[in-house]
C-alpha cells in the first residue's frame, strides 16, 4: 500500500465529491465548491476544491481518513489531487476547474462532466477526448492523481504542441461516448463482482475498459440490445469468457429469442451453469474474427 503522506506533499489541491460523502464528512474544511452559473440550481452536487499547503491542520485528518478507507471503514473523502505550478493562483486554478463542469454540445446544449469522479475521469483522457481536448481540460494542472481502489495513479498533462481552446467542447459522437461511461464500469464492476476480487493494477482495468467497449459495441450493433441489464450482462460477459463468447451456438440461441420473443438476454444467461461457461470459454477462445466483424442478426 502506498504511503499517502509524500503523495498528499506532491499536490498543492484536491477535488471533493461534496455530494457522495455528504456534508458531515466535509464539515470543518475549507472547501470552496466549484459552482458554474448555467448549474447554479444543482449547486448540492458541485464538487469542490480543497487546498492542500504543508501546514493545513486538517492533513492528519485526510491521512486518516485515506486509512480508515482503505480498510473499508469509512469512505473516502478525496476522489484526486491536482499538482500546479507555485505561480498559479487559487482563483486561477477555481476559475478553470469551474468552467469545465458543464461543457459545450452542439446545439448550444451543456454537459455535466463529472471530471471529478475517478470512475469517471480516466475514460475521458484515455477513451473520449482528443489530446488537445485533454490539455484542455487540464488548463494549468500538472499532472491530475487519481484514486484507484486504495492506490493512486498520477497522469501527467499531455504532451501537446499548438495552441488549445480555454472551452471544452464535445461533438455528438462524444456525448454518447460520456453517456456510456456509467454501463460501460457496471459492466466492469460485474467482471469484479464475478470473480470476487479487484483489479490487480491500473493498467489491467485499461485492458478491460478497451474490451468492455468493443463488447458494447457487438451487443448494440450486431444483436440490437437495448435494455441496460442485457448490456451490462454482455460487457461482463466477454470480460469473463473471452471476446468471441457470444459466437458459441449455446449464446446464439440465446440471442435468437433475445430478439425474436423480446426476453431478456441476461435473465437468459444467469441460468446457464458454470459448466455451461466453462464449455463456451473453451470452444471459442481461439476464434480469429475479430469481435466487431458479427453478422446483424443472430441466427441467420
């Protein structure tokens, strides 16, 4: 486990999800929240932003707090810490965070980007946004810290040459993209749940998040589900199985009635067997064609 005293005496800042740890753990900190005007009305579920400097009174208080959660005694009140230049000023660094919580769509529509969520944050620098949007993101932050499980994982600003946009915007084909972040981790944290453990490190959670969106992809283009629980169940089950899972004649038929009796594929498959699962792993994990070259509709 990492020692989070030297961690914490990195970063200069950290992001609160004031809404999920609720008030009571936030009482007696000098959190400022990060409230943009277009959400002034959903002001309770802003987060905010709490100054980290060698001498706050309050840093045993954190410390604590990042033990006691590890251990799954209590929760855990810093979801990540920010590194900034020491020329950087407070309201600075407040001013870009605030104007990046609700970013542009076409059509003049805003978007709550829940940057602050660590569930939510690496699908954006690793999946979603382009490079130059990333460093848009970042603005004057040096490198952003992340939780992950009881570790924390630094990323870096982006390398990046050329001028960037002070405002994030997002194209269409991005916001759906956002919006599939939340099936996209119930699928991963069904995988979790399957086996009964956590991610070993960060860098197999990436390997999973890449085929978790290629899974997503066959369930939605190929055999046309469309209910949540069907997707989740799909996503876990090409993390457990293997990618070509669904292509063993046992899954076909299931997909058949799927699609022509309107029944749900993951009631469906919760009554295979874990013999059933063995036998389905074995005869499709040397298959060759690749997960997103499936035919539109199964059984044909």
């Amino acid at each position: 486990m990492q020692d989070i005293q030297p961690i914490l005496a990195k970063h200069q800042y950290a992001l609160v999800d004031r809404f999920s740890v609720g008030e009571l753990a936030c009482e007696g900190l000098p959190i400022e929240p990060l409230i943009p005007t277009v959400l002034r009305s959903d002001a309770d579920v802003m987060p905010g932003l709490l100054p980290l400097t060698p001498d706050a009174p309050y840093l045993p208080q954190l410390v604590e707090n990042i033990q006691y959660a590890n251990e799954g005694v209590q929760q855990h009140l810093l979801s990540a810490l920010l590194a900034v230049p020491p020329e950087i000023e407070h309201k600075v660094l407040h001013q870009h965070l605030r104007g990046h919580i609700a970013i542009h769509l076409p059509g003049a529509v805003r978007y709550f980007l829940r940057y602050f969520d660590p569930r939510f944050f690496p699908h954006l620098v690793f999946r979603i946004l382009s490079t130059r949007q990333v460093r848009c993101l970042f603005g004057p932050i040096l490198e952003w810290t992340i939780r992950f499980e009881s570790e924390w994982v630094p990323i870096p600003v982006p390398q990046f040459d050329g001028p960037f946009p002070s405002i994030l915007i997002a194209s269409a084909e991005q916001k759906k993209s956002l919006d599939d972040v939340i099936v996209l981790n119930m699928g991963l944290l069904q995988r979790n749940q399957t086996l009964g453990r956590e991610w070993a490190n960060f860098d197999e959670w990436r390997v999973a998040m890449e085929a978790s969106v290629a899974a997503l992809q066959v369930a939605r283009e190929a055999y046309r589900l469309e209910q949540r629980d069907d997707i989740v169940a799909f996503i876990s089950h090409a993390l457990l199985h293997g990618e070509h899972f669904h292509r063993h004649q046992t899954i076909q038929r299931l997909l058949e009635d799927t699609a022509q009796h309107k029944v749900s594929y993951a009631a469906r498959a919760a009554l295979l067997k874990a013999g059933d699962w063995v036998l389905i792993e074995s005869e499709t994990q040397n298959l060759s064609t690749p997960l997103r070259a499936q035919r539109n509709n199964p059984g044909n």
